[in-house]
C-alpha cells in the first residue's frame, strides 16, 4: 500500500540540483531593485491562493480534534524553551484565530504519553476552555512513548457518531520518532478513511512513514517543520476549512438563537444557575451569571456559540452565521490583467499605481481595479468585494442567487 502511494513523491531536497536562487533578484534600466523584489513579494502572497481550487465550496461546521504529543521526546530543545512550551504557545493562538475564522465549529484535545491516550477537553465552541486546559499540562510530566493508535482510536469513538454534513477532522502534533500500538494501525487507518475523518499531522522532528501514510489516506496533509516560525505557519494553514465533500447532499441543521438572560420575563429564568457552572461556580465565585436562554428548553449558558447540555440544540448568535456564511459563498477569485493605466487608483484603498505595480487585479461582477494587497485581503480576510458591495443591484441579485428554494 505504502508504494503505490509514495511512487509519485518528489525528490528530497539534497538530492536536487544546486540552485542560485540569488538570480531571480535582477536590476530593472535605472539599476535599482525594487520592482524584482516586488514580484517576489507578489508571488509569495499568491502562492496561498492559487494552491486552493478556484471556487471551491468549504465547510461551515468543523469539528476538530488536536491530537498532542506529550512524551519524553517534547522535551527536545531543538524549539525554544523546548518542543512542548513553543507548541502550547503556537496552539494558543491557532485555537484563536480558527474559532475566529470558524465561529460555529468545535474542538477538543487529546494528549497521548506512556502508550496511553488521555481526552483532556471535549468538543466544545468556546476557546477559553482548550486553552486553559493545555496551560495546565505545563505542569505534567512526560514520560513514555505516544500511542498514535490509541489516540485515533479515541477520537474516532466521538467523531464517528457527529453527523456526516459537518466536517470531521483530527490534527496530530508529533514529536515522538516513534509510537507504541497495541494493534495494527493500518485497520485504525481504514476506518478512519471509510468514515469520512480527514487527519493531518505536523512533525516537530521528522517525517514518519506511518504519519504519512496516514495524511494521504485520509486526504489530510503531512509536513515537518523547520523552526517555529514555519510551526505556526503549517498550523494556520488548518485554520480555513478544507473544501467541502460534493458527494454530500444538502442537510438541515437545527440551530437555537438565544437571547440574554436579562430580557426574560420572569425573575426565576433570568437568576437561574448557569448550566456551564452548575457543578462549580466562576471566577467570582459566584453561581449566577448573566447568559442566554436555550429556546427550546431554556437552560441558561455563559456564552455563544455551545452546544445546549440539557436539549443538545446548538446555540448560536446571528453574527456567528454571519461571519460563517462566507465558506458555503466564497467570493470568486479576481482576474490578473497588466497595469496600462486603465485605472490610476487602486479602487479599495485609493492607492496610485506607479510602475512597480505590474499586475493589478479585476473583479469580473463589478469591473473594479484592485491592488494586490487590497486584492489578498478581499479574499483572506473581508470576503467581499468593496465593488460589488457599493452596487445595489449586485447585492441584491447575489441575495436572490443564494436564497434557498
């Protein structure tokens, strides 16, 4: 199984030719730089973009586990202060950033040392929690060797019973050169692939066959990192959804919108015990807190998005959806033209086109000039387009094209 799959892999890199990368940096007629080093600029930014499929619809529910190796191998110090510390503080900010950019998903953690798996946080919507449960590892010890198997196998038991329409996923952190399986991993690879559960693995040391072959059966994706600036980089690559299964047919997804604990109509509701602190109070000490009310059977909760404990009805604020929408729309990717002064400002942020901006960019709906900056923001970050936005009646036959029928 591993050849067919590897046969097509590219050289190392040691074994390629010796390149003069210094070359592609080339004086322009007045012998200055500036325009070479902006195309190599331009072309980094692009990179990202042009590797995604043009248009390609992903995922507005993700359901994640982070699967993090704690033996004795993440106390190398070849990533500073050592392999574990540098990954809790680059996870801190990848749980951020992704329920940011995914407010309506969930996900959990896994740690695995000692040849055993060891669920530390439930799939939940709220980043506070993950976070604070993997400041507390800082504390433990590690020993051992990972089981990678176990720890599959774990989050298998959850992800398996979610339903198909959400994106299912696991993201391994290893460490260790080696893990300690009580059975064939190749069975637990299997399944994982016949259920749809795509895992991924980032390697603090290097690259492990097993970890490979478990990327590319499950349509994830395997790198090794070089330092910890390329660490956060592999890491923020998960943060946008992978593109949605086609083969899925379209499902309704029963959803709660609570409203505040203060508006409700009797002083009993709006006093009631927070079902996020029943078994212990707050920060406060407290047991009351202001939250929102589930609709349907009204438990109070601190905060949104979660999942109700009482009903299971998802709770979410329209915001939420909102900021999601944008996954099942993506906005189409602009069009590259030259620059021959068709337009002398970039239509977004105003900014005058001199010579160095060889490519500019065209938005086909509304025909609007775009920088490259303003263009890789559009796309990353706003997901609209200024152009369209300020059109009333693109806006409104693009809200028409996405009502459903």
């Amino acid at each position: 199984m591993a050849d067919d799959e590897m046969e097509d892999e590219k050289e190392y890199r040691w074994e390629s030719g010796y390149e003069k990368t210094w070359e592609a940096i080339k004086e322009d007629d007045q012998g200055m730089l500036e325009a070479s080093v902006a195309d190599i600029i331009l072309k980094a930014k692009r990179k990202r973009q042009l590797d995604r499929k043009q248009g390609s619809r992903l995922g507005m529910m993700r359901h994640m586990y982070l699967i993090l190796d704690c033996s004795e191998s993440m106390t190398n110090q070849d990533l500073k202060p050592t392999r574990f510390l540098c990954s809790i503080k680059l996870l801190e900010d990848f749980i951020e950033e992704f329920f940011y950019q995914n407010p309506i998903s969930q996900l959990g953690v896994i740690i695995t040392r000692n040849k055993r798996a060891e669920k530390i946080t439930d799939l939940t919507g709220n980043p506070k929690k993950p976070i604070k449960d993997l400041q507390a590892l800082q504390q433990t010890s590690f020993t051992g060797e990972p089981s990678l198997q176990n720890s599959l196998e774990l989050a298998l038991k959850t992800l398996k019973m979610l339903p198909s329409h959400a994106s299912r996923e696991v993201l391994v952190i290893m460490g260790s050169l080696t893990t300690c399986d009580p059975g064939d991993i190749g069975e637990t690879i299997q399944t994982l692939k016949a259920d749809g559960i795509r895992c991924s693995v980032i390697g603090l040391a290097a690259e492990l066959n097993v970890c490979k072959i478990l990327a590319v059966n499950t349509g994830g994706e395997h790198g090794v990192v070089l330092d910890d600036k390329h660490f956060k980089e592999k890491l923020t690559a998960h943060i946008d959804p992978p593109p949605a299964a086609t083969r899925l047919d379209a499902a309704l997804v029963k959803m709660g919108f609570p409203h505040h604990a203060l508006q409700a109509s009797t002083t009993e509701l709006s006093v009631a015990v927070c079902m996020c602190h029943a078994d212990q109070p707050n920060e406060n000490g407290r047991y009351t807190n202001p939250g929102y009310l589930c609709p349907q059977c009204f438990s109070k909760h601190c905060e949104l998005p979660v999942e109700c404990r009482s009903c299971g009805l998802t709770l979410v604020s329209a915001p939420h959806l909102a900021r999601s929408y944008h996954y099942l729309f993506p906005i189409q990717q602009f069009q590259e033209v030259e620059n021959r002064q068709m337009q002398t400002n970039c239509y977004a942020c105003q900014k005058r086109f001199t010579d160095v901006d060889k490519k500019v960019y065209n938005c086909g709906k509304c025909k609007k000039i775009f920088c490259v900056d303003c263009e890789i923001f559009i796309h990353e970050s706003l997901h609209t387009c200024p152009g369209c936005a300020t059109n009333t009646d693109l806006t409104m036959q693009q809200i028409s094209n996405n009502k459903p029928t």
